[in-house]
C-alpha cells in the first residue's frame, strides 16, 4: 500500500521533496523538477553516504537525455543500516535469513509497481546502491525494464559455492539451486563500470572473500559478467547480462550518470 504527504521543493527547485508511506514504513524521495510528464520513469539508488537529493540533482543529464523522470529514494543509514541497504535485509545483522516480505526489495516493488501501470520503469544505481540492485537481481528480480549497476563495491557471483554477500550459497537451497542461478543470469542487468574504478579506497571491503573477486571494483564486476557469461554458454542458459564502460572514471557517480554510456546502459537491449 502506497500513500503519499507534503511536496516540497528544493535546491532552486532542482528537485522535488516528498514523503510517502510503504506498507506502514514511511520514505523520503526526491523527484526532478524536470521531467514530469515524461513516459518513461527511472528510479535512482543512492551510495553509502545516503545523499539522495544529490543523486537526484546528479542525474538531470541522463534524464534529459533519455527522456526520463527521475526519483530517487532515501534509505537512511538509521533504519537502513548496510546489512539492510547494500545487502538488501536478505539477511539480519547476525546473519540469519529473513523472511522475503522483509527484504528491502519488497519496498521498492510496491513504490514502483503502480507507476508501472502508466509508464515504463528503469533503475540505475552506484556504489552501495549499485550493491543494492545486483543483489536485488540476484535474489528478489525485478520487473523493472533494465537495471543498471554502476561500480559496486562487490557483487553476486552466480555460484553456490560461495557464500551470500558474495555468491548465493548460504542462503537456503531454493535461493542457491541451478534454477536460481538460472533467473539471475536472465535479469535485464547491465554493468556500468569506470575504468579508472580499478583500486582500493577508503570504503573499498578488503576482506579476504570479497577480494577474491578482485582487486577493484572494476575487476570485480568483469569477473562477475564473463563468469555468468561462460556459466550461461556451458549451460545453455539465457544471459541476458550487459557491460558497458566508462573510459578514465573512478568512483564518481555523476560523471558516470552524465557519461553517454549511461543512456546506452540503460536503453539499449
């Protein structure tokens, strides 16, 4: 259930403040001013430092060059701690499996399911939403026309020998079996990777599983696409996985929101 309160504008009237409520949990979004009207609506995931109203204002160009609307979600760090953000809730703080009405996942198809009845929708993330909409493809999917994933911090293998964050083994058999891996590597995903995006940051998980993935988030995403890529062949399996790269970018969200490959990423088939 979906309902919705105040309209502020803001920033010079850039964007556009709102408050709805998901199911009894209320949300912040910020839409462009821009846009309104158009016919087709994408949803923008945020970073780690939950600046949504930046990610909104950020993606102007992308929206003016594809013709979008553009909202943007807030999911505060207070409510919306890694575990239930980067990770999606799949997973509680001490590890165990949540039921899937508890995903995060669950909040986001209710906001974007009665849109879709009128236009059709896309989504874009990067960084630590990024993480968020791979790991969305990975286990909840999406009816969303493309998703794309831009420079993740780690991403799903489509493996079940490797454990959830990093592969979808751990979870239960029926989000770890070949049927699953399946789905995933069917998702409308397209990877969205600087090419300067290539070392470890401030931010960047140095743990010993997530660096077998790779070195950067560059790397790590690569990895990921020609695994699926192989898996899909040797299986023969639909892959519907895309990758497109952004030359001399590192981690900058709005350089690659304003690079023309990110209207490709997100349009193209």
């Amino acid at each position: 259930m979906l309902s919705t309160a105040l309209f502020v504008f803001s920033n010079a009237q850039l964007s556009i403040k709102s408050e709805v409520v998901v199911s009894g949990i209320p949300l912040t979004l910020f839409s462009l001013s821009q846009g309104i009207g158009s016919t087709r609506k994408l949803f923008v995931f945020h970073g780690t430092d939950r600046n949504a109203q930046e990610y909104c204002e950020h993606s102007a160009t992308l929206a003016t060059a594809g013709g979008f609307s553009v909202t943007t979600p807030l999911f505060d760090k207070e409510r919306f701690p890694s575990w239930r953000y980067h990770r999606g809730g799949i997973q509680d703080e001490k590890g165990q499996l949540r039921p899937r009405h508890e995903w995060t996942y669950s909040i986001v198809e209710k906001l974007i399911r009665p849109i879709q009845r009128a236009q059709p929708v896309y989504m874009i993330g990067h960084s630590a939403g990024g993480q968020f909409l791979n790991r969305m493809c990975a286990f909840a999917g999406t009816s969303a026309r493309r998703v794309v994933v831009g420079n993740p911090g780690s991403v799903i293998f489509p493996r079940s020998d490797w454990k959830f964050p990093f592969g979808m083994g751990g979870l239960s058999p029926s989000l770890s079996s070949d049927d699953a891996i399946r789905a995933y590597l069917a998702q409308p995903m397209t990877f969205l990777l600087g090419t300067a995006d290539n070392k470890p940051d401030e931010n960047f998980d140095t743990s010993k599983e997530a660096m077998r993935q790779g070195g950067g988030r560059l790397q790590r995403s690569t990895n990921c696409f020609n695994y699926g890529k192989n898996l899909a062949q040797k299986r023969g399996w639909a892959f519907n996985w895309r990758l497109e790269t952004v030359k001399e970018v590192g981690h900058d969200h709005q350089k690659m929101f304003d690079a023309p490959e990110a209207r490709k990423a997100i349009l193209e088939p």
